[in-house]
C-alpha cells in the first residue's frame, strides 16, 4: 500500500502535522520549563548578593562595636601594662555584650596574647596583622577557621598613639546567623565544612533536618556549585554554594523550586490536552485534503508514465483535467518535444564558456578530480596582464573580441593539450598529460608577441603570465590543487621572467599567511600579543624620558613571528587597524600607570597607512586619551613617509587634526622614502627619526656621517627635533652629539624591554646622573 503516491502522500501529510504539533508542543513546553529556571536562578542570584550585603554589613557593625572598646582609654592602660586579668574580664564582658564567641587579643605582630577561649594556634591572624601594616589599614574584617568552625572575625588596633595590640571579637557562621538571613532573603541558609576526602558536610541550616541530610549528600562537592545552582534529587530545592572565604567551609542559598515545579506541572497538563485535540483536528482535515489532491495527480502519473515509455515516437494524448492540473497536462504535452533540445544545450553550457566556446571551470574540476591521481602531466594557468585596464580603457565589447582572439591564438597553439578551459575574465587554463617544461613557457609567451587585431585600423599587444602546477605536486583535492596553482600565479605575475613552477613549501607558506591573518583576534583576546618599550634618550640632559612602543607575538604553534612579518600581512588583509587600536590602548593603560606613580613620560606608537586614511583616527586618539585621563602630550605617533604618499592631502588633513589636540607626531625611517625633502616643509610634525639604516655604520661609513649630518641640520632649521635610530656603540652616539642630534634610540642603550623591565631600567638610568 506504502508503494503507491496517493498512500505515501497521505501518510506523509498526516506525519507533517503529527510533527508540527509535536515540534510546537515541545517547544512550548521547553520554554516554559527553561523560563521558570531562569526564574529561580534570578531569584537564588538576587538572594546571593543579598547574602553578601548582609555579612558586610554585619561586618560594619561588628567593627564599630570592636572600635568602642579598642578606643577605651582604661582598656588601653590596661593592655599597655599586660594587666592579664583586667584585660581577660573585659574581652569576657565586652564579647558577651556584642554576642561575640571568641574574644582575643594579639601582639601588634599577630602573636596571640589572651583569649576567652582556646583557639589553637593559627598563623591566619598574624598574616593578616602584617599585611594591615604593610598597608596602612586601619580594621580587619575576614572569614577564618577556629577548630574547624568558621567564624566572622573583626580586628581592631589598640593605637596609644602608636599600635601596642589588635583586639578582636569572632562571631560563629551558625544556624543563629543563617536564621538571620533567611529572615532578610526568604531562602534556606546552610553553613557548611566538608570534612573528610569523600566531601561529607555537616554544618547549621535553616533546612528541616531530613531534607538537609539528603541535600547535603546530594552536594557532595560544594565547589560544583559556586557558578551554577544544581538540584537536589527530587528538583524540591535548587541550591547555589557561597565562597566565604575559608578553605573547606561553605555557605549555601538554597531556594524552595516546589511551587515553582508545580506551575509548571499544571500549564503542562492543559497545553497537553490542547495539542492533543488541535491534533486529532489536523488528521481528520489531513486525511480529507490528501485524498482530493491525489486523485488528479494519479492521471497525470499515469499520462507521464505513457510518454516515458512511447518516448520520442509516438504522441500521448493529454488527459482531460480542469483546472491547474488541466494547464499542467498540455504544458507537459508541449515539453515533450522541447525538453531533449534544452538538455543538450543546458549540458553544452554547463562545460563551456559561453564567449570562447572554451571548457569552463565546472568541468575543469569535473576532469581533474580523476586526472589528478596521475604523476605525468599537470596545468598551466595563462594570466593575461593588465586586462582590467585595457577592457576599462577600450570598453566591454572591445575586451570580449580580445578575449575570442585570445582562445583561438591559445587552441592553435596548444596541440597536444588534453583540455583547454577558461576559468574566469582573462585567466586560462592548459591541462597537459605530459610533463610541462621551460620551454613551453617560453614558446607560450612567443605566441603573444604578436599583436592582437581588434578593429580595422587598431591592435594592442597582451602581456602573460603563466604558472605551472606538475601533477606530481598536486593534492588528491580538486580545490587544493586550484589553490596551490593560484599561489603561483600570484607569484608568476611579480617574477621577472613572468613564469613560475610550483615549488614544494609555496603551499605551506600560504597556509602561514592564512593563519596569522585569522589569529590575530583570537591572539589579541589570549593575550599572545604584547608590547615592548625601546629607551629614547635625550644627548643633551644624558636622561631618558620617552621611548617607543614595538608590539611582539608568540605564536602558541607558529612561534615568534616577526613584527614586519604580520604587520605586512595585517596591512593587506586590512585587519591592522584592529592591531592599532588594541596597541593604542595597551600603551595607554600602562602609561597611564606611570603617570599616576609622578613619572610623566612620552611614549611613541606607530601607524600605518590603513591607520592614516581613516577620517575618525583623531577621535579615536582623543576617547583613548580621555579614557585613560592623559594628556595629549603623553602620546606620539609616528608615521612613515610612504604612509603619507598613498593619499597626501587627506593623510595631512589628519595630521593636522592630531597636531591641533598636542599630539607629538614624528616622520619614522626619514630618509628612505620616494620625497623626502619634496614633501617634509608640509608635513605638521614635530619631530624626524633618521633611519637606522644611515646610523648603524656612521662611525665607520664617511658617507652615512655626511647624509646624517645633513639630515639634522636641515630638520633643526625647519624647527624639527632628531631622533636617531638603531645606535649600538659609543663612537656611534659620540659622533651624533657632536652634531646635535636630540635624542638617540638603539642597543647601545638598551634592547626594547617590557613595561616593568623599562621602568626599572630607566630608574637606574636616570638616577645614575
């Protein structure tokens, strides 16, 4: 019965609804249980920060009370003289009027003096009493373990006028406490230890005492649950663990989830027997629907089982329909003849390109996936240079003419090709079975030198370049083998002879590349990346008081790679101005460090060129500022001088916008760009930083001494200050003092370091003078 259309539609409609009532009943029901724990768990959160609210503001009180007596003057006499019994009648007296448990005093180095009761000994006040004179503080308030039992304990000093002891009152986490606060949340409080390796509890609780053992074993391990609530057994209580700061000691919120279990329970129950009754509905109209929709598709099965089996020779008559399945039955009577024609021609254009009449790339991959596991033979991919400008300069119809010209010059070159494809606007593709040599580049390139006739009177000559895939470097993988073939056209289009075999490692490079662009997020948010502070000192006050940012990165598979390395490819990609912003604000934080410590310093970071076409840099500059509370001062930008030729008036223009906020700005490896002189009277800058090419061998290359020279006489007569860079020994630096150079950056100072090793460098460095 299953094998007839009219069954199978039939059954396939009824399990169409029988699944859209079922898939809406799940949902429903789902969101609603998902809705009401999200519910609880708001609550028991809500409750959690009540929690804590409560200790600290039991903590204040019980600080203050602690002061009173810390501020008694006979109590002080009392303590200065070691009066013991004095001293252990008021701890007795004053810790039962505040309803403290344990009332102790402690030298003024934490050693224990006297107590109202026996606590053992417990390096965890000492600890503290330390760290609150190391820190100036002038109270403690914290959790701590006496015996096993924690306790909230308050320490006050007994100052006379200097700290000659601390007093302190401990006050048990018991059930008293957790009463307390159930009365403030409305939740059952637990305070528990875990005693023993197999995480057994035992504890105070506002719990009834035969929910609370089996909750407690139901925990078992209370860490579990310091992020996330977790049920008990039977879902009655949905319980939260509280850190109170004592190891193996716990607090715990745990929130009644009955009532909220039994709503859902109820809305369940009546969403249930609603999608049961819409369900019955929807079979009975199903069934009734399939049935009158099936009857005319059974004639038009049969009708197209009839011209399936007279195919071409004989002629079915349609049947006589009304309606749509009328107009189907003559359409499929006139498809008949037409459908062979329009196979054959869909099947021509499926494989070829339409302009050269060429195979296409659909069935290049179709060919290669087969050619591909042989070891003779391979491609060779024809690139024709500079066609996107001569077909914008000739116009579309000119370039389709030259692109037919350029087929039919590439079939009566190819003879003993396999295939000859045209992959995309000016790119194609020769699949040989034999090896491909040198020499057929070269008699490829031959074949285009001679023009190309476009019109009567005009012709143009077409420039290639070609890329060589042997199938012995080809992968199993159709699309793998493509990509290795167009890394080497990338290649083949910037090599002088203009034709590149691949190479083994061409592949792995390219795959490098690919990872360094894609990491870099993930990288920045790992903390992978991180900066470095190059020393810049001042020759003439032999101090340092700025210093360039270089950004590093440890690669957790790839290593160390070079900053030109990813930089460039960031560049490319056009990912750097997320580098940019990121190291803005990195330098900034830290700088913004030293500021507050009194060291108000400069610090340089670079741009490029992405970075100087961006309308918004100046405001991003002048929020990263504020948001950090530096001054523009603080902050210099350098830029390179081939930054500024990609767009020099709207490069200046943004120049000019951070110059006007009192950003330093600085032209980085002056000397080493295409106008350097045309274009430095224009700049808005404050400050040239020769490169280090013309100062590494200055005390022994006459001629860098001469252009350095130069180089800072005509920056001081525009006004500019001279940074030279990559200075690594004495006579280097002598040399650049005595002609005035402002500042020197290099080895011979120092190595760019990280934020602490700098600070602790320049220290030493400025203090040595």
């Amino acid at each position: 019965m299953l094998k007839s259309f009219r069954a199978r539609l039939i059954l396939f409609i009824l399990l169409l609804l029988a699944l859209a009532q079922f898939g809406t009943a799940l949902a429903v029901l789902s969101s609603l249980k998902e809705a009401n724990y999200k519910q609880g768990v708001q609550s028991i959160n809500v409750s959690r920060n009540v929690f804590d609210l409560f200790l600290e503001s039991r903590a204040e009180q019980l600080t203050k009370g602690v002061e009173i007596l810390a501020s008694d003057f006979g109590f002080k006499q009392a303590v200065a003289t070691r009066e013991t019994s004095t001293i252990g009648s008021v701890l007795q007296n004053h810790g039962a009027r505040i309803s403290a448990d344990i009332s102790l005093l402690v030298s003024p180095n934490g050693a224990l003096i006297t107590a109202t009761q026996d606590v053992g000994e417990n390096p965890t006040i000492a600890q503290l009493v330390m760290a609150a004179r190391r820190s100036g503080g002038s109270s403690i308030s914290t959790m701590i373990a006496f015996e096993g039992t924690s306790y909230q304990l308050v320490l006050v000093p007994i100052k006379a006028p200097n700290v000659i002891a601390w007093i302190g009152m401990a006050f048990q986490l018991d059930q008293a406490l957790a009463e307390q606060i159930k009365a403030v949340t409305g939740l059952d409080i637990s305070f528990v230890n875990e005693n023993d390796p197999l995480h057994l509890m035992s504890g105070g609780s506002t719990l009834p005492p035969q929910e609370k053992v089996q909750i407690f074993k139901r925990i078992g391990n209370v860490e579990a649950i310091l992020q996330y609530p977790a049920f008990s057994a039977d879902e009655k209580y949905l319980s939260l663990g509280v850190d109170i700061g004592v190891p193996e000691q716990w607090g715990i919120i745990h929130l009644p989830y009955g009532p909220w279990l039994q709503s859902y329970n109820n809305t369940r129950n009546q969403l249930v027997w609603i999608f049961t009754g819409a369900l019955a509905l929807a079979l009975l109209f199903g069934i009734a629907l399939a049935r009158n929709m099936t009857q005319p598709i059974q004639t038009l099965v049969e009708y197209a089982r009839q011209i399936g089996m007279g195919g071409n020779k004989s002629r079915c008559d349609a049947p006589h329909i009304e309606g749509e399945f009328g107009v189907l039955s003559n359409t499929m009577e006139t498809m008949q003849e037409s459908i062979v024609c329009r196979e054959e021609l869909l099947t021509h254009r499926a494989s070829h390109d339409q302009l050269t009449g060429l195979f296409n790339q659909s069935a290049v991959e179709s060919y290669l996936a087969e050619a591909l596991s042989k070891t003779q033979g391979g491609l060779m991919l024809v690139n024709l240079r500079h066609f996107k400008r001569t077909n914008n300069m000739l116009g579309f119809d000119v370039g389709n003419v030259l692109l037919s010209k350029v087929a039919l010059r590439l079939q009566n070159w190819g003879d003993d090709v396999t295939m000859l494809a045209r992959l995309s606007g000016d790119k194609f593709l020769f699949v040989f079975e034999r090896p491909v040599q040198q020499a057929d580049c070269e008699s490829l390139k031959q074949c285009f030198a001679q023009e190309f006739d476009i019109s009567a009177d005009s012709s143009i000559r077409i420039e290639i370049s070609i890329a060589v895939l042997p199938f012995e470097h080809a992968t199993q993988d159709v699309n793998s083998a493509m990509r290795r073939l167009e890394i080497v056209a990338d290649k083949a289009r910037e090599d002088k002879n203009l034709c590149v075999f691949y190479e083994e490692g061409q592949d792995e490079n390219h795959r490098r590349q690919l990872t360094i662009i894609r990491d870099l997020p993930t990288a920045l948010d790992n903390d992978e990346l991180f900066v470095v502070y190059q020393p810049k000192v001042c020759l003439v006050s032999d101090s340092c008081h700025e210093s360039e940012a270089l950004i590093r990165w440890i690669h957790p598979e790839l290593g160390f790679i070079p900053p030109d390395e990813f930089i460039a490819l960031l560049e490319h990609a056009g990912s750097i101005q997320i580098l940019t912003k990121w190291v803005l604000n990195k330098v900034l934080s830290q700088l913004s460090v030293w500021w507050q410590q009194g060291d108000e310093m400069r610090v340089a970071v670079n741009l490029s060129a992405h970075d100087l076409l961006d309308d918004m840099l100046p405001t991003m500059v002048a929020e990263a500022l504020a948001a950090n509370q530096l001054p523009a001062s603080a902050l210099a930008l350098e830029v390179t001088e081939s930054a500024v030729m990609k767009d020099r008036e709207k490069v200046i223009a943004v120049l000019d916008a951070l110059q006007d906020m009192g950003v330093h700005l600085a032209i980085d490896d002056f000397g080493t760009g295409q106008s350097s002189l045309a274009y430095l009277r224009e700049l808005p800058v404050n400050e040239v930083k020769i490169d280090r090419a013309f100062i590494q061998f200055i005390d022994t290359n006459q001629k860098d001494e001469f252009i350095t020279t130069a180089t800072i006489d005509l920056s001081h007569s525009l006004g500019f200050s001279v940074t030279a860079e990559g200075a690594e020994n004495a006579e280097a630096v002598a040399l650049l003092t005595q002609r005035r150079c402002d500042k020197v950056q290099g080895y011979f100072f120092s190595k760019p370091l990280v934020a602490n090793e700098f600070f602790s460098w320049r220290k030493a460095f400025n203090s040595d003078k």
